[in-house]
C-alpha cells in the first residue's frame, strides 16, 4: 500500500482543500465538510488487486462527504465504493435507505448515483473501489443492494471482514498475476455477501459452507482458464463437487457452470486486449492462452458481449 496523502507538512488552513484535490481523484468527485475542532487530519493508502483498488482512509475530523447529481461525471466506466467499517462509525445514504456502520460493518455505494455519509469525529474506513461492469456481472442490477448494512456476525460477512481485513499489509508482496486472482476472489466473497441481503427466493440461506464451496470453484476455474479442455464436468471434478451442485451455487448470480467459464475466458481476453504491455501479442495468441481453440469462434462471443471485434476494442482501449 502507497501512501498518497498525508497532513503533517500541511498548514490547518490548507488541510481541506488538500484533501479535497487528492480524495477527488481516489475516488469521485464529491462535496466535504470537516468540524471547527479539533485540527483537521487524514491519510489515504492505496493498493491495486488487478482492476480494484483498495483504499485505508483515517481521519479525525472530517464528518461529511457526499456526491450530488451535479457531481456525477458522464462516465461508462462507473465505480462501486464497497467499504470496511474499522473503527469509529458512519451512516451512509442512497437510494431511499439509510445504513448506520460499526467496526467490522459494511456497505455499498454506487458513485454514479447521489449519496452520503456521515462520520463520527475520528473513524478509520477500508474501500474496495470496484468498475461497474465488474460487480455487475455477478450481481446483476444493484440498486436494491445500496446503502445497507453487511454484518461481520452474518455469516458470510465474517469470512468477508477477515479477508479483507488481511490485505493491505500483503498486496506489496504479491506478484501482478497474484494480484488479479486475489482481487477476483474478493470480488466473488463482496458479490456473496451483497447477494444474501437480498433475501430472496434464489438465495435463501447462503451457508458459510456454500460460500467457501463457491469460492472453491470459482478459484479452480480461473487457475484453469487458460486449459482448452476445461469444460463444466472437469470443473466441477477439480473443485470436487458435482455439476448439479455447481450450478445450483451459481444460480442465484443467473449463472451456470458453461457461462461462467466462457465469462471468465472473454474478461481476460478483454483484460489482455486493453493492456499496453501486452500489445506484442496477437488476439489469436490471446484467445488462444485463455483457452478458445477456434479464433472465429471467439471474436463473435467476444462481440456479442463487448459490442465490437477484440481488434477494434484493442484499438480503442489498450494506451
């Protein structure tokens, strides 16, 4: 973790708008109000698990934040702001509901939507900074899974709050590719728990133990990603369940074991074609690393998912 702001050197009058400059660029654009007494203080550290971000922020002070609609950019590549309540305690808002958060709570925020939190003098927060497209693709719409609150005692929410909880200090040991398998496991766990506080028919008890299974599984596929042979039956071998099972983990995402797979195969392609370091290699070495054996096959899959052929989205994407 990086640390990217710190108020020491900074003179108490210039503390806000300092905060206000770099906390803009972290995370969205936003409004900010900090209390009279005692002097304002912050710190920001960030780390990356593949495309999230993981933010520790500490204050003393700074009670308010909030984005308004006329701070919301125009912006296809929206971001969710999935938070770790550590100490102190906060109240979120948005879309109609309004969650207050104690040590080892969390919460979801749309930024592309109005929000806003309320902080208590000093608090100390954990945010995974999440793309749109990303959590979408597990959860579907999101809109009824804002601004509640996620208990560590629930469940899931216990294995959640430890693993994330475990990652700042260890993100600078982990190699790139390390870093995405780690940040798609923590998106899987953040989609779990988000999911059971809908309390509906497809998901009416998440067992910590379906969890850990589904977690499991999805570790095995992305390990095998880059086998052509993988296919729903030697998936499901590998993570030792059967295919009945693993589709009925799934299930509640309105996924199977044949989607998942061939999603998980077109978002590191994807992933690849937009990556500048990578622009040596053709999109049939890509498609072919990430376990498509036949190239026409995959650029139609890949453009009935990203709206155009991998070469024009390379074009349009990879800086």
């Amino acid at each position: 973790m990086d640390k990217i702001l710190a108020m020491a050197d900074k003179h108490p009058r210039d503390r806000l708008a300092y905060w206000y400059d770099v906390a803009c660029k972290v995370f969205v654009k936003h409004e900010c109000r900090v209390e009279s007494s005692p002097v304002f203080d912050a710190s920001i550290q960030r780390g990356t698990l593949g495309e999230l971000s993981i933010i520790e922020v500490e204050s003393q002070g700074l009670n308010y934040a909030a984005v308004s609609a006329r701070d919301i950019a125009n912006d296809e590549d929206g971001v969710f702001l999935f938070g770790l309540q550590l100490e102190g305690c906060a109240t979120v808002i948005q879309d109609g509901r309004e969650a207050t958060l104690q040590p080892g709570d969390f919460s979801l925020l749309d930024a592309q939507r109005p929000y806003t939190s309320h902080y208590s003098s000093k608090w100390r927060r954990l945010f995974v900074k999440i793309p749109h497209r990303a959590l979408k693709a597990r959860l579907g719409p999101t809109s009824d899974i804002t601004a509640r609150a996620v208990r560590r005692e629930n469940g899931i929410g216990d294995i959640l709050s430890d693993y994330v909880r475990l990652l700042p200090p260890r993100i600078g040991s982990l190699q790139p590719n390390e870093r995405e398998r780690v940040g798609e496991q923590l998106l899987d766990l953040i989609a779990l728990a988000l999911g059971a506080q809908r309390g509906t028919d497809e998901m009416p008890s998440l067992s910590s133990a379906r969890a850990v299974a589904l977690l499991h599984l999805r570790t095995v596929i992305e390990a095998r990603l880059h086998d052509p042979s993988l296919d729903p039956e030697s998936a499901a071998a590998a993570a030792g369940i059967s295919v009945r099972y693993a589709n009925s983990l799934l299930a509640h995402g309105g996924q199977s074991l044949q989607r998942l797979i061939v999603a998980r195969r077109l978002e590191r392609c994807r992933m690849a074609l937009a990556d500048a370091r990578q622009a040596h290699r053709s999109v049939g070495e890509i498609a072919y690393a990430w376990g498509f054996s036949d190239q026409s096959h995959f650029t139609r899959r890949f453009k009935s998912v990203f709206g155009c052929p991998p070469s024009d989205y390379r074009k349009q994407h990879c800086a």
